[in-house]
C-alpha cells in the first residue's frame, strides 16, 4: 500500500498512475493498493505509520478514499466494499 497526499484542488488519474508506475516500475513492485489521505503527522512531523497499518485498506475502517490496482483496466479504481469483499473471498485477484 502506497498513501498519497495530493494537492489541493487535484485528483487523482487513476489510468494515469498506472501509465507512469508501468514506465518506472517492474510489476511486483507496484503498490496494489493507494489510501488518498490528508497529511497524518505527528508533533514532530513524522507520518503516523503504525495507525495507517493498523487500519489497513479495508474500506470499513478507513475513512479516506482508497483504491486498488486493476490489471484489466490498466488503472487504480475505487475499492468500495462489494469490490473489497470479492478481494478477501479470492473471487477477485490482485
């Protein structure tokens, strides 16, 4: 899982981050799930990595948009909870 912070007023293009992630990336290297966050710092400016593993990407508990990697579709679209379950029941394959 990568979590982005994107600019203000910008959204993510998911066919094209997949685009540029091919270019500069060997596949498994590729994050196969994004959480699209505000910044999650600490006092002293550090990310808070143990709260963004502990949530995971399960939409759930996460509140923050997230995605997933879609081969066929050559793009990261939105992970909602029927596309989540159909992940955890290994109808879908990432």
């Amino acid at each position: 899982m990568a979590a982005l912070v994107l600019r203000p007023g910008r959204s993510l293009d998911g066919p094209g981050l997949y685009r540029h992630l091919e270019l500069l990336l060997p596949p498994y290297a590729r994050p196969r799930f994004l959480r699209l966050q505000v910044p999650a710092m600490t006092e002293t400016f550090k990310q808070q990595k143990v709260r963004l593993a502990r949530d995971g990407c399960d939409p759930a508990l996460v509140a923050e948009p997230l995605l997933v990697l879609d081969e066929a579709a050559r793009a990261f679209v939105p992970l909602d909870p029927e596309r989540w379950e159909r992940l955890r029941d290994g109808r879908l394959r990432i």
